[in-house]
C-alpha cells in the first residue's frame, strides 16, 4: 500500500531530499516547498521505501498533492 506524502499548502516545489528507492525514517525530512519566501519541509509520515517522486523541483502543488509516495516497510 502506498502512502502519499503530501504538499501542506499551494506552494512550489524547492527541493526534493531522496531519490527512488532510497529509505527514510518516519520523521526524515523527504521535500521542501516554498510559499510567500517560506520554506516549508515536508517530513516522512511512515518508514519506508520511496516508490515515485511525482512531481519536480520549482513545479507548482496544490495543497494535498503528493510530493512523494513512501511504501512501507
């Protein structure tokens, strides 16, 4: 089951902090988004795998889009 982990707010995307197949912690830090000059870190909701990245660096998210799918361990 994959588990989406999510753009909080409308936001653009700054940085991506993992690559497919790379394991995070639940906590880790897995995106960063930038609304109104703030940065906003998107952390892992689960431990697990990445599965997709289905957005890009500087792309526009809306609030609840994934950013990035986790599968778990």
């Amino acid at each position: 089951m994959s588990v989406p982990q999510v753009a909080p707010i409308v936001a653009s995307v700054w940085k991506i902090e993992v690559a497919i197949g790379d394991r995070v912690e639940a906590g880790a830090t897995v995106a960063v988004v930038e609304s109104m000059k703030m940065e906003i870190p998107i952390f892992a909701t689960i431990t697990g795998v990445v599965e997709s990245i289905p957005v890009e660096a500087g792309q526009i998210v809306q609030e609840g889009d994934a950013v990035v799918v986790l599968s778990p361990l």
